[in-house]
C-alpha cells in the first residue's frame, strides 16, 4: 500500500468517526427537544462544545486561536449557526433520516453559490448529478402528498439550511487560506453564540442538573466531530473524503429506527440513495472543467 492510500485510508477512518459524531449528537438534540425548543438546543450545543476547546487554549496558549481576520469569522459563524439553528427546527420536527438527508444537500446549492459568486463553471455531468440529487429531494419531501405546502415545511427548512451551510462553506474556503481548521472551528462557536442568543431567549427554559450530561455529551461529540472532519480532510484525498461524510445520514436513519421508532417509507429510502449517488457524482466527476473568472 502506498503513502496516499494510507493518507485516504486514515482519512477515511477520521471521516466516518466525524460523521457517526454528529448522527450521534442528532440524536441527542431530538432526545433533549421534550424539554428544550430548537433555539435553546442550538445555543448550548454551541456553548458546551466552546468547553472542549479549553484545554487546546491551555496548551497552546491564547496565541494560536488569535485572529486578524474578525469580520470573516463573525460572518462565517453567523452563516453557520443560523444554518445549525435551522436544522435543529427541522430535526426536531421531521424523522432524523429526512432531516440529515435533506442537510446533505449542500454540494448541490454550492455549485450554484460557485457560479454566481466565484464565476466558475461546470460540465454536463456536475449539472446532471446537480438533478439527481434534486430529485431525491423530492422523493424525500414528497410534495405529490399535498402539493409543497402539503409536504413537511420543515422539509423546507432543513433544505435552506443546506443552502446557508453552503453560504458558512464558502466563507471556510476563505478562511482556511489563513486560519487553520481549530481555529476557524472555535471562532464559529464562539461568533455564533450571540447570533443564537436572542433565538434562545423567545423560549428559555431551565436546565436541571439532569440534562447536564447530555449537553456534555452533544458538545463532546460536536468537539470530535469537527476535529475528526477536520483532519479527515486534511490527510485523505478530497475527492474520496466528501462523500463519506453521508454515513451521516444513514446513521441518522439507523438512530431514529432505533431510538425513536421511525421507519423510513421506501421514497425516502429511493430518495436517499439519489441524493447521496449525486453527491459522489458530484466530487468524483473525472470530467469536470472548472474556469473561475475570480480568485478566492
């Protein structure tokens, strides 16, 4: 075995434990919405995972987390928590299959973001994955139950958040050219938890030292997460890395099986499947010829 297949390898490894981390934490935040509403879930996710990074600050020193780039940060977390916020609403509202499905829509709104502000463009074959994966959306939402609005408007929600994760996307791509991956993942905690506290307060409820490990536990695996997608990148081939991270989904699927009883209907399943073949299609397209009219 040679060094990068031992780099895709590990990588892969990373991957996969990032995303069993956030499928994991799914299932937390649905467990804690009998208790909590979406806002609030959202803000102390943030606030317990800003613990975790206590202890690199500590080693390290403040030093390394310092930043000359605030504006980009603050707007990066703003893109990314409102995005977060909004996927909450709809997990706690929708089986957690649809709602990471749905999420996962991001490389699809991302090469439409690509075009209009970065000028790129894009081969037959992107745009025929793009379509695919559209259509397992709406296998997923089936808006034939109904028309659209008959379809879940969470449904909806968890496809805006998917176009603002696109959005926070793009604002890492600029980030990363200067800020390594802890800092720009502690800066998005930490910029993101005013935005969510006026969120938070329209429905603040009081948290007993019984849900304490929980939110311990849904900011250690947040912590993980991002560092496990982090590096996951960093090691492995690009290309072989991003599709990997839909094992969240059918960890997600698996957990509200067996969690909370949700049985996925075979469209969802068929709607799955498209959109996760159009987000492999999407990066693997040996094809692809990308001009850009602008650097990043």
């Amino acid at each position: 075995m040679n060094e990068t297949a031992r780099n895709d390898l590990r990588g892969a490894a990373f991957i996969v434990a990032g995303g069993a981390s956030f499928a994991t934490g799914g299932a937390i935040l649905k467990h804690l919405s009998a208790d909590f509403d979406w806002g609030q879930l959202a803000l102390l996710r943030h606030v317990f995972a800003v613990v975790f990074f206590l202890p690199l600050i500590a080693r390290g020193g403040w030093r390394s987390f310092a930043t000359t780039r605030p504006g980009a940060h603050a707007l990066r977390g703003a893109f990314g928590s409102y995005s977060y916020a909004l996927f909450v609403l709809a997990l706690v509202n929708m089986p957690m299959g649809d709602a990471f499905a749905l999420s996962y829509t991001t490389p699809f709104w991302s090469l439409g973001l690509a075009v209009l502000v970065f000028g790129e463009r894009f081969g037959a074959a992107r745009i025929a994955a793009t379509a695919l994966g559209f259509v397992g959306v709406a296998f997923v939402v089936r808006p034939g139950e109904g028309g659209l609005a008959g379809a879940s408007i969470f449904a909806v929600v968890a496809l805006v958040s998917a176009l603002m994760t696109g959005l926070a996307m793009m604002m890492v791509k600029r980030l990363s050219a200067t800020e390594p991956p802890d800092r720009i993942a502690f800066w998005f905690l930490m910029t993101g938890i005013p935005c969510l506290a006026p969120i938070a307060a329209l429905d603040w409820r009081p948290v007993a030292w019984g849900h304490v490990p929980w939110f311990a536990a849904l900011g250690a695996l947040t912590f993980v997460g991002q560092r496990c997608l982090s590096r996951g990148y960093a090691i492995g081939t690009f290309s072989k890395m991003a599709p990997l991270v839909y094992v969240q989904v059918a960890i997600a699927t698996a957990w509200g099986f067996a969690a909370f009883g949700e049985v996925p209907a075979w469209s969802t399943l068929a709607g799955m499947a498209m959109i996760g073949a159009g987000t492999v299609w999407v990066v693997h397209d040996p094809a692809r010829r990308v001009t850009s009219r602008r650097l990043l």
